[in-house]
C-alpha cells in the first residue's frame, strides 16, 4: 500500500510537471496607438534601408505599433494590408532575444513558439547581430503569399521612416533551418523578415 501510494504520488508529480512544461506563454500588447507619426507622403520619401542598430530591447508600445502596421486588424476583421479574397494567408513571427513569438492581431498577444533565441539563424550578415527584433513572415500560398508579405513589410518601412527608426528587409537565411526551428507546417514557409 505504502509503496502503491509512492508511485501515484511520483506519477502525479510527473503529470503535473508535464502540464507545467507545456504551458502556453502569452504576452498582452499595449493597444497600438493610431495617431500621430509624420505625414504620409514624408514617411514615403524618408523610407529607406538602413543597416545600423544598435543592441537595445524594443519596448511593448512599439513592438505593438508595428505588428498591427505589419498585420494589424482596421477594419471590419479586415487587415491594414489588402489580401487575396481576403483570405489573409500571413503569419507574422517576432524573433527576438527571449524567443519566437507569433502575433495575433484580434487578441492583440504574442504566443511564444519556443523560449530559444532564434536571432542567430538571421544573423547572416554583419548588421543582424544587434537588431532588437526580427518580424518574420510566413505563409502558405505559393502565389499570394509573398505579395502580402509585401504589403506587410512596405508598412513596417513607412512606420519606421515615420518614427525615425532603421529598417531593412532580408531574404537572406536558411529557410529549411527557420522553418524547422519556428515549427512550420502544411506547406507554410518563412517568406522573407
Ligand atoms: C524581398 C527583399 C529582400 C531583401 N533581402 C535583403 C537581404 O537579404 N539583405 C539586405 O541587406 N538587404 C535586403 N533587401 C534590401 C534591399 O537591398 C534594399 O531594399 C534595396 O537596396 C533598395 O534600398 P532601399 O530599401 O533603401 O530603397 C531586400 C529587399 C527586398 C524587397
């Protein structure tokens, strides 16, 4: 009986363990703020690549911003960027030090995918090595996909340029190694971030 009662106790422990370990992480944003930045038409002529950052977190109020530039919900359920039949086949990943996260734009929330620091899989050149976070953009459908992504990253530009902040777009990674690494599947793949 004593020994019975040992086993359920460490087997209980176990399971309750296990639970713990898959907890899910989910972080609430601050609600982005719609207003302000520079007008339009200057936001477009100062949008520009610059591949200088320095090594500093981003904080919650702009990681918020631009998410729902990038992939944000403005109206009707609808997205800041148009998608095809509006099927919006986009998922934007954050990268960052304390792991990959992925945005989700009705709760306003990010759902880490893994505690593991990715940011060395970007590191492909010389300037990755200190940008506080990576947005990376995924999705399924060969065709329309990419145009999204498209979309997404052109407003990210202009929201940077607007705020006075650097930028760049990357094709340059390991695809095979980020779509393993960020857990991908039924024919998803990392676009470009
Ligand atoms: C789809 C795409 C992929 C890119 N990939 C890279 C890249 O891997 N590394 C990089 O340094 N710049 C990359 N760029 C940035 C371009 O080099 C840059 O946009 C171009 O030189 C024009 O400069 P601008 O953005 O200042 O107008 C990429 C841009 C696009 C649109």
């Amino acid at each position: 009986m004593k020994k019975n009662g040992f086993w359920i106790f460490l087997i209980s422990t176990l399971l309750f363990s296990e639970t713990a370990m898959a907890e899910t992480v989910m972080k609430k944003l601050p609600a982005p703020v719609m207003t302000g930045g520079k007008p339009l038409m200057e936001a477009i002529a100062e949008r520009k690549t610059i591949r200088e950052f320095k090594a500093q977190d981003i904080d919650e109020q702009t990681l918020s911003e631009i998410l729902w530039t990038a992939f944000g919900i403005s109206h009707d359920g609808k997205r800041t960027i148009p998608t095809a039949m509006n099927q919006q086949n986009l998922k934007v990943y954050v990268v960052k030090n304390d792991g990959a996260w992925l945005y989700d734009a009705a709760g306003n929330t990010l759902t880490q995918i893994t505690a593991e620091n990715l940011q060395p899989l970007f590191a492909t050149q010389d300037f990755m090595k200190n940008v506080p976070v990576n947005l990376v953009y995924v999705g399924s459908d060969e065709k329309y996909s990419p145009m999204h992504a498209g979309s997404a990253y052109q407003n990210v530009g202009l929201y940077a340029a607007s705020k006075g902040m650097h930028s760049v777009v990357r094709g340059y990674f390991d695809n095979d190694k980020v779509t393993k690494a960020l857990g991908l599947e039924n024919g998803e793949r990392a676009i470009v971030s």
